[in-house]
C-alpha cells in the first residue's frame, strides 16, 4: 500500500477497528482518492476521501451503527475528516444516480453527518481518481474492477461543473457582495483559495484530459495563463500552504478580484470546448462524396 501521512493511517486504522468490531463480516474494501491519492494532502486542510465497499447492502440498522463509528471517529480526530460512500462492489463505475430505485439510494458521510440518497460524487472525476491514482487500503486490487470511463466523459463533465457550480457560484457572490465584504479575512482566504485553485483544476482537466491536486493546478496556471492573474493565483497557493497572507487589498476589492478570474476562466473554458469541435469539424473531409 502507498504510504500516508501519519495521521491518516492513525484515523484509518481506529475506523476499520471499529468497523469490525461493530459491523463483523460486513467490510469487503476500503479505499482512498481524492488529495490523499494525488500526494497532496494538507494538514488541515484536505479530507480523507474514501470509498467503502461492503459485502451487502446497508440496511436502516446498519447506518445506524455507522452513524456511532463516526462520531466515535469525529470525537476523537478533530482533523483530518472522513468524507466518503459505502457502495456494493457492482455499483464501482456508476455515474450520478437521479431514480429513487432503493438500488441507487447510497449511505455516505460528508460534512460531519450520515445521509442517505443519490451520492453526488459519482462522476468521471472521482472515477477516473480511483481508476488510475487510487490507493488500497484493503480489499481487492484496484486493477480488478472494470471500469469504463473515456476522457470525452471527463471533459464534458468539467464543462458542465464550470458551467453550473462555477458560474453559480459567481451569480451568488455578486449578488451578496454587500454582506460578503463583511466578512472575517478567514472566510476570505478560504473562499479566494477554494475558488481559484478550484477552477484551475478544471480547466488543467479541459486542456490535458488529466487530473491534478490543487497546488499543482496553481503551478500550472502560473504557466498557461497571463500575468495579470499570476498575483492571485499565487496569493491563493499561499493560503493552500497554510501561509498567512497580508493582503493590501480590501475584502470587497479581492471578492471582486476572485469574480473577474472566475469569469474569465469560464469564458476561457468555454473557448477550450469550442475550440475542440472546431478542430473536429476541419478533420471531416469528404470522400467519393461521403463525409468520413
């Protein structure tokens, strides 16, 4: 198994003694992606994103006792926290479960609570993490399940989160500026940090049909995109690192900074998208009068 960082082994060995103890002959895999499987956890700061997979469906009871493991678990580790789904080994694959078909209702923990419902992070991202990046922790090797997934998947999903959350997002903003500005400079340096390395990743994954931590996404715009944007981009990486940011800048003034980059790197994103039908249509040539 990939080594990791100290603490989460710690959270990972009490959980799967719980979960034993607790819920016996049920836990058939576990498994990690997210920041953890990109090497770049941050204390403090990343999650512990995993992917359980028991040997039955979860029944009522069951939730029950995993609503005790995880408080058990948050009680005693403050940070990092365990964000993840409990899933059968046939659901490994599925993207974005809408139907109410009890088969698509999943146990998952996120935010500190134990919900039941459609998971929402069934997507080609976490997919393609699990696939290609993601670490065992026990249970079968990864290499085992198949999975299909192409990167026309990735893409169009990543258009689409930029498209929706994203530009969602910056509807939100503008229009609670006023109370925004408000705001204490660590909520602040949160938001400047979640959103700008945020979008950055997506439009790394719209360019290289690829997937990167954040930190990374940030180097890398340091290298795609232009200088006006650098200061930014960098002041977002500090905050990443848990490096205290005095900012010369007004709160207002970096929300409004934070919306204009948002902005333009939708618009880019967009660009990127029609920009590659472009491509496709000048490939289409014509042969004995048929378009190939």
């Amino acid at each position: 198994m990939t080594k990791l960082p100290k603490m989460v082994e710690t959270v990972l060995n009490d959980y799967i003694r719980l979960f034993h103890k607790h819920l016996p002959e049920t836990l058939e895999g576990l498994y990690l992606h997210g920041s953890i499987a990109l090497n770049s956890f941050v204390d403090e700061f990343s999650d512990i994103d995993f992917i359980t997979i028991t040997k039955h469906r979860l029944s009522k009871e069951d939730s029950d006792v995993l609503t005790l493991i995880h408080k058990s678990i948050q009680h005693t580790y403050q940070k990092p926290e365990l964000d993840g789904v409990y899933i059968l080994k046939e659901d490994i694959g599925k993207m974005d479960p809408s139907s109410k078909d009890e088969n698509e209702m999943y146990i998952y923990y996120n935010n500190g609570e134990l919900n039941c419902g459609a998971y929402f992070n069934f997507n080609p991202i976490t997919w393609y993490l699990f696939k290609y990046k993601g670490i065992r922790v026990l249970g079968p090797e990864i290499s085992s399940y198949e999975i299909e997934l192409s990167s026309e998947q990735m893409r169009e999903y990543v258009l689409s989160n930029m498209n929706t959350y994203w530009a969602g997002r910056v509807l939100s903003l503008e229009n609670s500026i006023d109370e925004v500005k408000n705001y204490p400079t660590s909520v602040i340096d949160n938001e400047v940090e979640w959103s700008i390395l945020g979008v950055l990743r997506q439009y790394y994954t719209l360019k290289e049909s690829s997937i990167i931590s954040k930190q990374d996404a940030g180097t890398y715009g340091l290298q795609q995109l232009p200088e006006e944007w650098h200061g930014l981009i960098k002041e977002a990486m500090k905050i990443r690192h848990g490096v205290d940011v005095k900012s010369s800048y007004s709160v207002e003034e970096r929300v409004k900074h934070t919306l204009e980059f948002l902005k333009y790197l939708i618009c880019v994103c967009n660009n990127l998208k029609n920009d590659s039908y472009s491509e496709k249509n000048r490939r289409v040539r014509k042969v004995n009068g048929r378009i190939i």
